[in-house]
C-alpha cells in the first residue's frame, strides 16, 4: 500500500494529517506486516482522525465500530434477521408441512426440521455488523475499533482470533475468513488497561500532547483563518495550561475549538475579556475553567468587585466584631 515511511507522512500530511517518522514508521509496518496497530493516549489527541486520515490517504472506504460497555457479538459482528426469518417460515408454512408430513412422530419431525435449517440460518439471513463487513468486503478496508477500552473484557476476547487470522466463528455457518484482510486501527484512551492477549497482536503507537511546534503547525492547517501572532499566543496559553492540575486538560481538539472560534469572533487578539467568555470551549469542567482563568490571572478583578474579603490575617469572627464595632460607633 505504502512505497516508504517518507510516503505515509507524505499521504498523511495530503489529509492535513500532521505526524513524525515514530508513527509514519509505526503505519508503515502495520499495512506490511497485516498487524492490526492499537494506538492509545490522552482523549482529543488525533487517535480517531488517524484511522480516518489513513483511510483517506490509502482510499480506502473507512468501517468504525464505536465500543461501549455492554457491546457484544451481535451488535458488532452480525445478528439474525429474525423478521425476515419469520417471513419466510409464513410464506412457506405450506412447503414446510408437506416436508414434515412423512414422520411418524415428533422426533422423527425434528430430525427432519433439524435437516432443513441451512435454509433459514444462511448469509441471506444474516445482517452484517461492522467486523464482518471489514471481513467480507470485495476491496480493503480501514476498520476502526474506537475506544476499545470502554468495552467489556469479555468482548475484548471475542476480539483475539479476529486480530490474530483476520477470520470469525459463526456456530451456524462456521469460520469466515476475510480475503482481503482489513488495515484495523484500535484506540484507546486508557480509562483501563487492556489485556496482555490484545497487546500481542498489535503494533503499539503511543500518542501523547505535541510540542508547541507541531500544535501549531495543526492550529494552521486546521484553522487557517487564524492569523500568525494570535495562533503562537493560543498554543503558548494552551502549552501552559496543560501544566495544571485539571480533571481534563484541553487536547488538540479543544486547541483546534478555541483558534476556529477566534476566527469567527474575528479576535485580534487573546485578551482576557476573550478568554474569560470563551474559557467554555477548552474547559470540560467548572473547576477546571476557575482554576485556568486563576491561572491566567483573568478573574481577580471580578472577585473583588464581587465583596470578597482579601486575606488580612484577622479571624473571621475578629473581622466580624470590628465591623459591628465601626457600624456601632457611627450609629452612636
């Protein structure tokens, strides 16, 4: 699929995919080895828009199974169309009798019944979930398990003999065995720790925060309204606040949130009247946008015209007797 490593950034950066040689290296491998590539790191970090950028740059359609607690085979492998079954068992509820009517007893019925069920438990019967769409599709695929660690260590087992052959067990038809076996990207973002059985079947890609100057660089390919001055000041707030001690620091998804929404306020600049009514965008959590516009020096000001008492040194109740003090001696 790929030539090089120097190709997949090429293609990759095509689909304003910004990456290093580590993970070009780490695609590079995984498309000529047929190895899956599980990819973890912090939420918002380009682990989804990696799968589709790949997708894009080998054009190649894109299949993604969304995991979530409580997925199973049926939702993410296939299900029988049991309306379409019961169709089919009216329509030929004539057929059906003249076949059963030489047994002599319920048994002999079953066996009979038994024969027959190749008929209704066949492909046309079977409605195709995302793994086995990725097995059977005529070309390659990408498929993309997103979040595999939000799923049940139970479905994570399911998932060993599709990662390792490329094939699936269906008890009523047997082994399905992908042709043309599909590029399979997993992620996760480490909300638990995935099996030791998962692991080996996969390249590993670690994908973390970039420095400044690659966040910047994405902030110009993804926003490219944006002006120079103002996208440096954005990364360089967003670098700094990611050093605090937040529930959620602000990814690139959020960086890339805030510059678009600057583009469209049409901001010259980050002043801090700017930042204190779109802290929203990059702050998940109230606490975490107090803690930033702390930070950021944006909210002092507020908090004293709010009446908040500054720190003195006095005990509350000291400060509380010499205000009914002052009160009583202008009164009196």
């Amino acid at each position: 699929m790929f030539q090089s490593i120097e190709e997949v950034g090429e293609k990759l950066g095509e689909q304003s995919y910004v990456s290093d040689r580590r993970l070009a290296t780490v695609v590079f491998l995984a498309t000529r080895l047929g190895k899956p590539v599980l990819v973890e790191g912090p939420a918002g970090v380009g682990k989804t828009e990696l799968a589709k950028s790949l997708a894009g740059a080998l054009e190649l359609d894109l299949i993604r199974l969304q995991c979530y607690e409580g997925l199973d085979e049926a939702k993410a492998l296939y299900e029988w169309e049991y309306s379409k079954q019961l169709l089919y068992t009216q329509v030929l509820r004539e057929k059906i009798g003249e076949t059963l009517a030489p047994a002599e007893s319920l048994r002999e019925a079953a066996e009979v019944l038994r024969g027959q069920e190749d008929v209704f438990f066949s492909e046309n019967f079977l409605v195709e979930r995302p793994i086995l769409q990725a097995i059977q599709a005529d070309e390659p695929t990408v498929l993309l398990i997103d979040e595999i660690d939000r799923a049940d260590e139970e479905f994570e087992a399911f998932l060993l003999e599709f990662l390792s052959d490329y094939q699936v067990s269906i008890p009523e038809i047997g082994t399905v065995r992908a042709a043309r076996p599909p590029v399979v990207i997993l992620t996760s973002n480490r909300t638990r720790e995935l099996s030791e059985a998962l692991k080996r079947r996969c390249l590993h890609l670690q994908i973390g925060y970039p420095s400044s100057e690659v966040e910047l660089e994405i902030v110009r390919l993804k926003a490219p309204g944006i002006s120079g001055a103002l996208s440096e000041e954005l990364v360089e707030t967003i670098q700094d606040l990611r050093t605090l001690d937040l529930r959620k620091a602000p990814s690139i998804g959020e960086t890339l949130d805030w510059a678009q929404s600057l583009v469209v306020l049409n901001a010259p600049k980050l002043s801090k009247d700017l930042i204190e009514s779109t802290i929203s965008v990059i702050a998940k959590y109230d606490r975490d946008a107090q803690r930033m516009l702390d930070h950021l020096g944006v909210n002092a000001r507020e908090r004293k015209d709010l009446g908040q008492m500054e720190p003195t040194g006095e005990k509350p109740e000291e400060a509380m007797y010499e205000m009914h003090r002052s009160v009583h001696k202008h009164v009196h």
